[in-house]
C-alpha cells in the first residue's frame, strides 16, 4: 500500500515539475522574443545610454532675442561636471543641456544662449563636446556671432557647473556645404589622436543672396 503512494506522489511531482519547467521556458520565450522585436525596431532611437551621431542641425524656428540679464546668467545652473557657461570673442554665453531626436542637433530657443549635446563629452572628459550657436537672429547678433572669424590660435573657455574653467584652443575653422553634413559631423564626434576636442557649430549663408541656411560653420578647438 505504501509502495503504490509513493509511486502515486512520484508521478504527481514529475508532472507538476513538467509542467512548471514548461511554463517557465514559454515566460522565456516570451521575453526573448519581445526583446528581439523591441531592439529591431529600433532602427534611428538608441537604447538607453548610447549616444546618437549628429547628422544634421535644425534649422531656427524664430529664436527669442531677449538678452538674459547678468542676473540671469549668474543664476543659471549645470550639473557639477556639464558646460555651464562658454565664452568667445569675450562674450560669455549660457550653455543649455539637450538630447535630439532623429539625429538632429536642435538651435538653441534664445539667440544668446548655445545648446550642448549631453550624450557627447564634458569638458576634461577627454571626449569631443558639440556645441550649436546661433550667429544672429532677426534684429541682433548672437552668441556665435564672428564665429567664422575665430583664428587658428584663438581661445575659448567652458566653465563647468563647479565652477572649474576648461580652456581649448581653435586648431580648425571651415564652412561647409550643409548637404556634407550627414558625412562629416559623424566623424567630428570622436576625439582626434584620444585629445579633448571641443566641436562649435553654427548655420550660415553662402551669400547673402541665400535663401535658406545652405551651409555650417564648424570650429574645432583642442584642450590646452
């Protein structure tokens, strides 16, 4: 009798073992296959945490020329490692931390303020930092206005949010056709020979006769 219940209590643990092993590989399967599904669709968007590649600029969409006060500058703030102020040609700027979407490096909402990309480099981090300025807005001239005349030499400085000071020195200074932008912003994004590299980048005109930006600006800087 004894022998029959436990053969009966062996063959009830084999199936609820089964059928536990079973419904645990379709949870896994499950899983795999959403996994898969999710990271193929991923086609432009990164996973959390990867940086995108800047492929293009965006244009302007009628930036606001309102000059922050020194108030406004003094009190505006920045995580302890990321760009919180930038200056060139003596004119000190705000730098406003953004992601993009679809590869496109947004112009900054204000003509006197620059847009950081904050999946790039922080100043002393030994990476490339991008940064997009404005050159003018309607009535006024921006934060990277005399941009294009910044000569090989030339310094510009990134405070941090601790108030650490990062000096870089212009090593390059071209304008591009906006149309190579898709080939060469994505290799600006990798710091030359492992040196910090600091990337400013601005929409132009070819001629004053453009109707439209048809072309950037690009200055690169090295750490000191």
């Amino acid at each position: 009798m004894g022998l029959k219940i436990d053969r009966k209590t062996q063959i009830i643990t084999k199936v609820v073992g089964f059928s536990l092993l079973g419904i645990l590989i379709i949870i896994l399967a499950k899983i795999f296959i959403w996994e898969l599904g999710y990271y193929q669709t991923k086609t432009v968007e990164t996973r959390p945490g990867e940086q995108q590649i800047v492929l293009e600029i965006g244009d302007p969409e009628m930036p606001v020329e309102t000059e922050p006060s020194e108030k406004d500058i003094k009190n505006h703030r920045a995580p302890a490692n990321a760009p919180r102020y930038i200056t060139l040609n003596n004119k000190k700027s705000r730098v406003i931390s953004i992601a993009i979407e679809n590869n496109v490096m947004q112009t900054p909402d204000n003509i006197y303020d620059v847009n950081w990309y904050a999946n790039t480099g922080n100043p002393g981090g030994g990476k490339n930092i991008f940064v997009n300025g404005i050159i003018a807005g309607e009535t006024a001239q921006g934060a990277f206005s005399g941009l294009s005349e910044l000569e090989k030499g030339a310094e510009i400085t990134i405070e941090n949010g601790e108030g650490t000071k990062f000096n870089y020195t212009v090593d390059k200074n071209e304008t591009i056709d906006r149309e190579e932008a898709k080939t060469v912003l994505p290799k600006l994004q990798t710091a030359k020979n492992n040196k910090e590299t600091l990337t400013l980048m601005a929409l132009t005109r070819k001629s004053p006769e453009s109707a439209t930006h048809d072309a950037i600006i690009l200055v690169q800087a090295k750490l000191k």
